[in-house]
C-alpha cells in the first residue's frame, strides 16, 4: 500500500524505492503488486496513514487486491517490469495460498516517514497459537468469480456480511521458551532467581503437563513484556517438557550490565520537508 503522493515525482520515486528493495527477491513472474487508497478518496492529511491501514486489513481480510482507482496510463518515469512491481487495473485474488502480508508506507508533511508491515488474522493466530476472532478468509476467492462483478465495483471492496470466526491452532509449539531476568543489581539477578526457584518448588504440575506448559508460557511472556527492564539482566532456556524451573539459578546465563550511555541520532528524509 504506498502512499501515493499522486506527483509525477513523488509517485516514481517511491515506486523506484520499493523496487530497489524488493525486485532481486522476486521472480519476473511474481511482481510485487503496489496500489494506493489515495485515488478513492483524495488527500486526508493527518488521516491518510490509518485509511491506509483500513484498507490493507480489508485486502488481507478478503484476499483480494483491489485496482487503483482511475488509472489508465502509468508514470513514464517508473519501469514496472525492470522495478517487478505490478499496479492492478482490476480486482485480483491473493496469488498463493498461507500467510498473506502487506506493506504500507506513509509520508508525513513533516518529514516523518512510516512503514507498517502487517499479517493477515488468521494465519497470524494460527501460527502462533493464538486464539481470537478474527473476519479473515482463509483461502483466496476464485479468479473467474470477479468476471459478474460490475466494473464500478472493483474500485473497492463492497461490504459483505460476515460473522466473526475464532481460530484456535494445533500446531505444536516450539518446546523451548527464553525466561528474561532483569534487576537493579547484579546480586539482585540471584535473588530474583531464588525467589522464583522457592515458588516453583512449591507448584504441583505433575500430572498436568498443559497446565504447566500454560504456565510457562505466560510467565516467560510477562517476565520478557511486562516487567520493567533494569540495568543487569540475564536469562534461561527453558525446556517446557520438563519441570526444572525449581533449578532455575543453575540454568541462568551469567549476569550482564546493559550499557547506561544511550546515543541520540538525527535522521533528515532528504524530500525538503523540513524546510
């Protein structure tokens, strides 16, 4: 999804950009397909990266990409075929089966520029074991079922009413989980470690592997994102097919002091937004 500044200048020159990056990883016969959600509705200013984000969970969602709205001759200035890129005249199915993911780029006026990159639900809950709802459709439509749909509507994507599908996955998980400790000093990483080891001692999992798995993992997850990280920190392997959190001050790494200094670096876009 690129931005789109709908200049002669601009628009090449993002093209160019995203075929530097992406055309020697791709086949001649798999261009990267680029649009823009500018043409449908004009500038948005401030507004014009979430229409962006909207419209590329929609495309994922539905495993359609849409044409760009009302283009008929492409820029002289950007060479689709050498670049691999592809701008969609009509409504496209998603090429290939599995995770789908997209770009998209937004330009601010004031220089700051931002890339999101995003997966589509369903797969993203798949695969990491995930359970949530999601409006995903898990296989790419048909190509022939765009041939009786009008042309005024494959400039968008029409509404369809759609219930909310959960996605629990059964793939198994990798059984080794990274368990993060941080403290203000480096005894404190000992005596954090004990105090979990005593803890663990005292739960019984014996006869319930999920739950102790389940447990595992919300704890390296809370450890790793909802802890405050402080100067030393050091860290596990944690096997979750064995009970050995009781062991934990044997199985830490040796404690590390992260640095204290943190270095402020000044990026300029180089588009002359600045001035």
């Amino acid at each position: 999804e690129g931005h789109g500044t709908g200049t002669p200048v601009g628009d090449s020159l993002e093209a160019n950009a995203l075929g530097n990056v992406f055309r020697e990883h791709r086949p001649i016969d798999q261009p990267l397909y680029v649009g823009s959600v500018k043409p449908n509705i004009g500038h948005l200013e401030g507004a014009s990266g979430i229409a962006g984000i909207i419209k590329t969970i929609l495309v994922l969602e539905r495993a359609v990409i849409p044409p760009v709205a009302g283009l008929i001759t492409l820029n002289p200035r950007i060479d689709d075929e050498f670049l691999r890129i592809k701008l969609p005249l009509e409504a496209i199915a998603w090429p290939r089966l599995g995770l789908r993911r997209a770009s998209v780029n937004s330009f601010g006026f004031g220089g700051s520029n931002a890339h999101a990159v995003l997966d589509d639900a369903y797969h993203y809950l798949r695969d990491h074991e995930l359970v949530g709802n999601h409006c995903t459709t898990s296989v790419p439509p048909a190509a022939h079922s765009f041939e009786a749909v009008p042309l005024a509507s494959r400039f968008g994507l029409p509404g369809a009413g759609r219930m909310l599908s959960p996605v629990k996955s059964s793939l198994s998980g990798p059984p080794f989980k990274l368990l993060v400790i941080s403290a203000a000093d480096e005894d404190g990483i000992k005596r954090t470690a004990t105090a979990y080891a005593g803890h663990f001692s005292k739960m019984k999992f014996s006869d319930n592997q999920a739950g102790y798995n389940e447990y595992v993992e919300n704890m390296v997850y809370t450890l790793a994102t909802r802890r405050s990280g402080l100067h030393w920190k050091s860290y596990a392997i944690i096997d979750v097919s064995k009970p050995e959190l009781h062991q934990l001050p044997t199985l830490l790494s040796k404690p590390m002091r992260a640095p204290a200094a943190n270095k402020i670096g000044f990026v300029f876009s180089g588009h002359g937004a600045q001035w």
